[in-house]
C-alpha cells in the first residue's frame, strides 16, 4: 500500500515536473519568439530608415542638381535685367535732350542773355555821365584856386 502511494505521489512529481518543463519551454519558446518578431521589428525600422534615408539623400541629389540649373537662369534673367536698364537710360537721356531743345526753343536763355545786355549797356551810361559830372566840378575847384 505504502509503495503504490510512492509510487503515485512519484508519478505526480513527475507529472508536475514535465508540466513545469513544458510551461518553461513554452514561456522560453514564446519569449524567443518574441524576442525574434522585436528582431525582426527592429531591423525592419532600420530598413525603413535606411530606404527613408536613401530617399531623402536622392530627393537632395536631385534639387542640388536642379539649383545648378536654377544659376544658369538666374544668369539669363541678370541679362534680361541690364537690357532693360539699357532701355531706360535711353529714354532718360532722349527726354533730357527733348527737354533741352523746349528751353532753347522758348527762347528763354535767349531774352535773359538781351535783357542783361540792356541793363549793362544801361549802366554804363550811367557811370558815364557821373564821371563827367565829378570832372567838371573837379576842374571848377582848381579853377577857383587859380583865381584866389
């Protein structure tokens, strides 16, 4: 009787044992395959990064490559910009020279130029008969001085 009783709890034991080994290598399988999917996880990011990384350095390939063409026509439109100015300069220097023209035309500078003419013409009559005046009494004085 006292055998058959060992030999159960044994059993049990050894049941309870395998049970405990297969739960620990369930846990060891399923923590292993955890750790495999987190693996596989992790390199999958780290080939998503690198494919995102690969796409970002050709998207700046590319605009580095476009910029170099973007100079050629900065270049082009520079060109454009000093024939305009060429324009301009242009029309500025015709409507001075029209303007010019007008004055002349007018006459203005023409009648100021006469008109100083008169004036100096006008003065020197007048310095004129001051000096003969001043002369004549200067020899009226002398002539006195001669009488006395």
């Amino acid at each position: 009787m006292m055998m058959m009783m060992m030999m159960m709890i044994m059993m049990m034991m050894m049941i309870m044992m395998m049970m405990m080994m297969m739960m620990m290598m369930m846990m060891m399988m399923m923590m292993m395959m955890m750790m495999m999917m987190m693996m596989m996880m992790m390199m999958m990011m780290m080939m998503m990064m690198m494919m995102m990384m690969m796409m970002m350095m050709m998207v700046m390939m590319m605009v580095m490559m476009m910029d170099g063409d973007d100079d050629d026509d900065d270049d082009d439109d520079d060109d454009d910009d000093d024939d305009d100015d060429d324009d301009d300069d242009a029309d500025d220097a015709d409507d001075d020279d029209a303007d010019d023209d007008d004055a002349d035309a007018d006459g203005a500078g023409d009648g100021d130029d006469a008109d100083d003419d008169d004036d100096d013409a006008a003065d020197d009559d007048d310095d004129d008969e001051e000096e003969e005046e001043g002369g004549g009494g200067e020899e009226e004085e002398e002539e006195e001085k001669e009488e006395e």
